[in-house]
C-alpha cells in the first residue's frame, strides 16, 4: 500500500463539484443564465424533494492556519446584526425568483465560525429564513461549531429551531500541534460541548480530525483517536492537511514548511488512523469519512442515497442547492454560480436588490453525464456507462487512462460498468481524475489542487 500511495500522491481535484471551479467557462455563465436554470431546476424539483440551504457565516475571532475558507477576523461582535439582515435581503431575492416558498429539507451553517454570532442573532436568522420559507417533512439541519465558543444557550437555541446535528472542528489534541495552528481547545472542551448536544437532544454529534499538520506525529493522531473514541461521535470527518499557501495567502504560512511531517510520515498517518477508526467502530462513508452504523449518513450509504456536493457529503440529494453570504456557492444542476468574496462588495449588492455572483459555469450535457460518473464513484464506488444517458464519446480513453489502476488491483472492470476495489477506495481522486475530461485537455499550468492522499 505504500508504494501505491507514493506512486498516486499527487495533486488533484476533491470533486465536490464536477466541473471543478478552475475549469468553470466563464464565456458561456450569464447572472440571467443562472436565474433561468435556477427557476426551472427549483419547478422540477421542490413538491418533490425541497432544496438545500447553505449559510456562509464568515466571522472569527482568530486565525487558525490550517483554515482555507473566506473569513474576516475580527473581534467586533457589532458585525452580526447588519450581516444578518444581508443573508435574509438576499434570502428574500430569491424566493421572488421562485415565485412559490421553498420547502428546505437540508440547512449547513458553516464559516467562518457559526458560534461567533449570538444565540440571539442566530435564532433571528433562522427565523427569518423561514418567514418566507417552511420545512419538509424530514429535514436535516446542522452547523458547525467551535469547542471553545459554543454555549450550551447556542445549542439550545438551534435545536429550538429545528437543528439536529453538529459538528465541532477537533482537528488534533497535542498542545505542540494546537499551538502551531492557532487552535488551542483542550480536550475538557470538546468534551463538555459534546456531552452538552446530547443531553440537549441533538441525534448527531460529529467531529472533525486533521492529520499532517505541523509537528503532528504517529502518535499524535493515535492519541486523537482514542480520545475521540471516548467520546464516541457519531460520524467522523478524517481530513488530509491541505498545505495551498500559495492560494490561501499569509494564512497558511503560520509556521515553517519544515514543520510539516513529511510524506513518508503522512502517509503512515492516513493508513493507521484509517485501520485505528475502523477498530474503534466507525465505517468508511465514502472519502475522508467515517460514522457509526446507527447515524444517518451510514444509513444512507446501505440505502443507496448517500450524495455530495458543496457542503459535502449528505444523507440525501436535492436538485437545488442555495448558497446564502459571502463567498457561498450555488447549485442549479444544471449551473453553478458563486457570491463574491469581498463582505462590502456582497452587502452592497444586496443592498441594491442585486443577486450577488460573480462567477459560475453552466453544465454542457458532457458535463452532466461525466458529474453522474464521478457522483457515483465518490458516493458509492461504482459507475456505468450502459445506456446513452451515461456513455459520452472519451469513454475508451477513460478506459485507457485507467488500465495501470486495473492492474495494481485498486479498480475491476465489467460489461460497460467499473467498480473501485477497497485497495482503490484510498485512491479515489486519482480515479476520478481519469473522468475528468477538462482535466486533461487543459492541464494546470500552475499547481491548483492539494496532493490527493
């Protein structure tokens, strides 16, 4: 397994999106485009399954250099009220564009930190939301929250309205490792906000762990995983350190590159961190994670309904998926359109009834036909190509580009269908790329994309 993970660690797309941004065609986006596919994909499918929210809250105390999202630091809690009324201005913008109210059966906060804002402020916004706005039958909200800020009044606030699940950003427990990345919680933190969720109500409580980061050894991922086996989450997210500085600016560079373990030793810490969860009771869901077979997100894994997209992975898919704030993408199915990032720019657009985008990329029928193909293998490790719907004219050179993979046993191939092997499971960004059409008739000039292992 090593010499495979030597041989395949490269960089390469995370494919919650396919196409990937870098190869949105801006020629062919328009915001009148974008509103079309919007309210056509929103007819076709709201009775039927409701939409997914997604609320970009971009505040944070501090800087964590291990962080690649938009954010402002700041300690001015001031800040929140008039961001609010933004995301529900821009709310309101489009639900004038649906004509009829969306049924929400998924909400993510994330940030940013969620739990910057107050209980308060974060009840009106959820409220407000649904002001113009109702549930469907089996929704499924959650938000991100940090250990060290979240209050037991946050919690209750959000179940109040409706939020079941959370996730808490753990990332490692060694105090050398914390320190590096500007993320000092100890574990008696985590613990109390855990053990707070439940005792609210919440059915899904889920951490996220990180390993290469700066200093972090063997036995500092291990060490993280037992204690996290204390506290039995229900899922797991386990993320590779994506070292991006030159995308990500000063916010990456908060230590030296010769912190980072090297790739030997990362490598060691993907494969025992992966055997030690699978021992402590968690199944692999899809990429990077992990939960107990009594959460929802396995679940839908058996059943056949587990998807992904910008948010991640999810227990269910909708065709609509509304990115609300700063820097938040939107999907149609048929386009994706991104905010702009710049916090004024977004509030002044809204302010002036202006859907705030200001790039994107509408789907050719390739596109959708290679998105099915690369859905498939992320969620559930397999495609095909039997009918005209999923066959697409480079499909031989697809076949061809993953021959060596085929013979180093991580993918088998059938009649017109390919299954990834569990060797192959690892390495399921590289099999992804072999689809990735725009991938390879334009390779990156420049390095877009963190290693895939």
């Amino acid at each position: 397994m090593s010499q495979l993970i030597q041989k395949y660690n490269i960089p390469g797309p995370r494919y919650t999106s396919y196409p990937t941004v870098p190869y949105w065609n801006m020629d062919t986006f328009s915001g009148q485009e974008w509103k079309n596919t919007l309210k056509k994909s929103f007819d076709e499918s709201n009775a039927k399954e409701g939409i997914s929210l997604y609320i970009h809250l971009p505040y944070c105390e501090s800087m964590c250099t291990f962080c690649g999202c938009h954010k402002r630091i700041t300690k001015q809690h001031d800040v929140e009220t008039p961001y609010i009324s933004s995301v529900l201005k821009e709310w309101r913008l489009y639900c004038d564009l649906f004509g009829s109210k969306p049924i929400i059966k998924e909400m993510h906060l994330g940030g940013g930190t969620p739990t910057f804002f107050s209980p308060q402020n974060l009840t009106r916004l959820i409220n407000g939301i649904f002001r113009w706005a109702e549930k469907a039958p089996e929704y499924e909200f959650s938000f991100e929250g940090h250990p060290n800020n979240t209050t037991k009044e946050h919690l209750q606030a959000l179940y109040d309205v409706g939020f079941r699940r959370v996730s808490y950003g753990v990332q490692d427990y060694n105090e050398k490792v914390q320190k590096a990345i500007h993320r000092v919680q100890p574990y008696e933190n985590v613990k109390t906000v855990t053990e707070a969720a439940r005792e609210i109500g919440y059915t899904s409580v889920g951490h996220d762990l990180i390993f290469g980061l700066p200093h972090q050894t063997l036995e500092h991922v291990k060490e993280t995983i037992l204690k996290t086996k204390s506290l039995r989450p229900d899922r797991l997210a386990f993320y590779s350190y994506a070292h991006v500085p030159w995308l990500k600016g000063n916010g990456q560079r908060g230590f030296l590159d010769e912190d980072l373990p090297s790739a030997k030793a990362k490598r060691a810490q993907y494969e025992e961190g992966k055997k030690l969860l699978s021992k402590v009771g968690y199944e692999e869901i899809g990429m990077d994670h992990f939960a107990l077979k009594s959460d929802s997100l396995y679940q839908s894994m058996i059943s056949g309904k587990l998807h992904r997209n910008f948010m991640g992975y999810t227990a269910s898919k909708t065709q609509v998926m509304v990115g609300l704030g700063a820097s938040s993408i939107s999907d149609s199915w048929y386009s994706f359109a991104q905010n702009v990032k710049g916090l004024e720019e977004y509030k002044h657009l809204v302010e002036n009834n202006i859907i705030p985008i200001y790039r994107g990329h509408i789907l050719t029928q390739e596109d959708r036909i290679i998105r099915k193909h690369i859905l498939n293998l992320m969620c559930r490790f397999k495609t095909n190509w039997d009918t005209k719907e999923t066959y697409f004219p480079e499909i031989p050179s697809v076949v061809e580009r993953l021959r060596e993979m085929e013979q180093d046993g991580l993918v088998a191939f059938g009649i017109d269908e390919l299954r990834v092997t569990e060797e192959g499971q690892p390495f399921i960004r590289n099999i992804c790329m072999a689809f990735d059409v725009l991938l390879h008739r334009k390779e990156p000039e420049t390095r877009l994309f963190s290693m895939t292992i």
